[in-house]
C-alpha cells in the first residue's frame, strides 16, 4: 500500500511539472491586444472633455475637426495623451472655456499632425481669460495650416485678440509649425508664467509676443534651437499690423536670439534693458515714451553695449528712439542707436536717431554710447528738456550733430 500510494503521488508532481512547463513555453493567456486610436470628429453633439492615455494605443485620439470648447466647460488632456489631427483639425477654447493639458517629464502629451509636415493641422486657438489654461510638458508640432479669425498669422497655438487670452506655458516645445511656434498679439493678453520652453523649426519665428509680455520670457527657454532653427532667428515683438504698450515694470533679458519689434513699442512703465541684448525694429516702428510713467533704464557694459538697430542695414531703416516722459530714471549708458531717423517728428520736424521731447520737458541721461547712420541728425532735442550726455560718438549720419529746438 505504501509503494502504491508514493506511486501515485509522484505521479501526480510529475504530471503538474508537465503541465506548468507547457503553459510556461506556450502562447500566453489572453495577450493584451493593441486598441485603435478613439477618433473625435464632431458628429456626435457630444464631445468628450477628458482625454485619456490608453496603454494599448500608441496613438490616443484622433482629431477630424474643430473641437470647440465653449460656456464655462474645460478640455483636460491627461499625461501621456498623443493626439494627431487631421487636415482640418483644431482645438478652440472660447467664452469662458478653458484647456487644462499637463503632462510630466516621462509622460508629455504630443499635439500633432496625422501627416508629419509643418502646416498638417489647423492648430490650438486661445481666447478665453481663465486662470486654468495651462500647458505643461506639451508638444505642439506641425500646425498652422489657417490663421485665426481674430488674427493675421499662423501658429502652432494662437492666443488671440479679444479675450484677453490668459495662458501659463511650461516645458514645452513648439516644433516644425506653419508660421509661429506660438503667437500672442493683444497687449491685454496674459501670460501667467512662462519658463524653460524649446522652439525650433517653425517657418517664421518661434515666439511672437506684444510688448506687455516681454517680461516674461526666461533665459532658460531655447527661443531658436541650434539643431532645428526657426526660419527667422529672433523673438518678434507685436504683430506687423498692432502697436503695442508695456504697461507695468520690466526686463527685457538677454536671450539666446535677438529680438525684432514691428510698429511701435510704446512704454507707459518702467523697462530695464540687459547688457549684450540686441533689438532689431522693422522699417515704419519706433521705441516711444510720452507717458510719464515710462522709462528706459538701458545699460550695457563695454563689451556688452545694448545695440538698437534697423532690422535692414543703411541710414533711416527705422524711426527711431522717441523720448517725451520725463521720468529721472531715463537711462542710457554703452548703447548702440544705429540705422533710424526714416520720418520727420511731428514736433521737431527732423529725422533724428533719438529724440528728446518738449511737453513733459523729457528727461535722458545718455553717455558712452554710438549713435550712427541716422537718416538726418544723430539726436534731436528741445531746448526745455533736462538732457546730459558725456562720451558720446556721432557717426555715419547725414548729420552727425545734436539739433535743438
């Protein structure tokens, strides 16, 4: 009986190592199977408001049409979430709607377009002045096959003109877009925070922001990335057709491409300039200060001078420095005003690189600085205006000398 029974025990193990080595060696029970991408193309009435990652998708959602986000609703993207959009595929965020897309460092959500070429889909348009619009570790590539009906550009994401459009953007990258990576036009558009961004090689600049925004751009943004550069290498201030007001106190930083104003660049507050930086203006734009809240404080070293010049070289490229506040914290000190001068002032009635106006007696203090190839004078000033200046040098204008009136 014993012999029997240790018999049937060991075949009993014997027949369990079996049947684990098989299942061990075969085909695996219920694989996990990949899923097709959910594709949203508006036809439903209903749009889903949270888009998820799906493990068993490489791609998440696929976007066939304007996904327009109204009333007090809120888009929320989930990390990890890829989404490729269709020709003519966008996301709108308008009234009081709001896009909350945030994602992390090993987890960043991809806005792209189906077909990988720059201008493939619409983009993402935001007009809506909610505290919860926030991109973070977002990519945005391969948009801007329209531009906004609220503005005259393409971009990957467009903060339009007549919200205010209010947006955080952090970690994110604007890559291989039509026109801007993102583009900002209104002065009363606001970004919330802005930090440690990449853009490159979008067909017009990577960033384009109003003045009232430039306080806002850090230093460890890649504003035109080496490997991928953008077709303009500057950050543009304004859109071509807008004039634009910095309004409250700010610093315009040294960054790792230049900077390109077009129309006029009015100061109603307080801007500090940093050494090395470089402004290019656009022929028809000017720096101004008839406020008498605005001021310049523009100081460079010898080997850092702040350089103001015409985005076109040769004499009167641009108007010119325009300088009617009488703030005593106007500034100037190793700077370079080269190539404007393009009109007569209004009050002057001379082409001048730099003006010091007469209502609120303008106030400068200018030293060791180059003022060179203007299109008349090198600087104009009223007689009224509390004006000193030590060390300068007048070259290449049509008159290198100081006109008062």
């Amino acid at each position: 009986m014993r012999k029997q029974r240790s018999f049937q025990l060991l075949t009993i193990f014997t027949l369990s190592l079996v049947a684990i080595f098989n299942h061990g060696c075969g085909d695996p029970i219920d694989p996990v199977q990949p899923s097709s991408p959910t594709t949203i193309d508006c036809s439903s009435g209903t749009l889903p408001l949270t888009w998820k990652d799906n493990p068993n998708s490489d791609i998440d959602y696929i976007v066939k049409c304007n996904v327009n986000v109204d009333g007090s609703n809120k888009l929320v993207i989930e990390p990890g979430v890829k989404v490729q959009f269709e020709s003519g595929g966008s996301i709108e965020i308008v009234d009081d709607a709001a896009i909350s897309a945030i994602g992390t460092a090993a987890k960043p959500i991809i806005l792209e377009g189906k077909t990988a070429t720059p201008g493939a889909w619409k983009g993402v348009f935001i007009n809506t002045n909610n505290v919860d619009n926030r991109l973070e570790h977002v990519t945005v590539r391969h948009g801007g096959s329209e531009k906004s009906i609220w503005m005259r550009v393409k971009a990957g994401v467009c903060m339009e003109e007549y919200g205010p459009a209010r947006l955080a953007i952090k970690n994110c990258k604007f890559e291989n877009n039509e026109g801007f990576g993102l583009a900002s036009s209104s002065t009363d558009n606001i970004i919330t925070e802005f930090s440690s961004n990449y853009f490159g090689g979008n067909s017009e600049a990577g960033l384009m922001i109003p003045a009232s925004q430039v306080g806002k751009l850090d230093v460890a943004t890649v504003y035109n990335a080496a490997a991928n550069p953008n077709t303009n290498a500057w950050v543009q201030i304004n859109e071509a057709s807008l004039n634009s007001t910095l309004k409250s106190p700010a610093t315009m930083r040294k960054l790792d491409t230049k900077y390109r104003v077009y129309r006029d660049f009015i100061l109603e507050s307080k801007l500090t300039i940093e050494a090395g930086t470089m402004i290019e203006f656009a022929s028809g734009s000017m720096l101004s200060m008839e406020d008498p809240n605005g001021a310049i404080h523009a100081v460079g070293t010898a080997g850092n001078p702040i350089t103001f010049k015409g985005a076109s070289a040769g004499q009167g490229a641009w108007k010119g420095i325009y300088i009617d506040s009488d703030n005593v914290e106007n500034r100037m000190d190793y700077c370079v005003i080269d190539g404007a001068g393009s009109e007569d002032d209004i009050w002057i009635g001379e082409k001048c690189n730099l003006y010091v106006g007469q209502y609120r007696k303008g106030y400068l203090n200018i030293s060791n600085s180059t003022i060179s190839n203007g299109g008349g004078y090198a600087i104009g000033r009223y007689t009224e205006s509390n004006y000193t200046s030590a060390n300068l040098t007048l070259t290449g204008n049509v008159f290198n000398a100081v006109f008062e009136k």
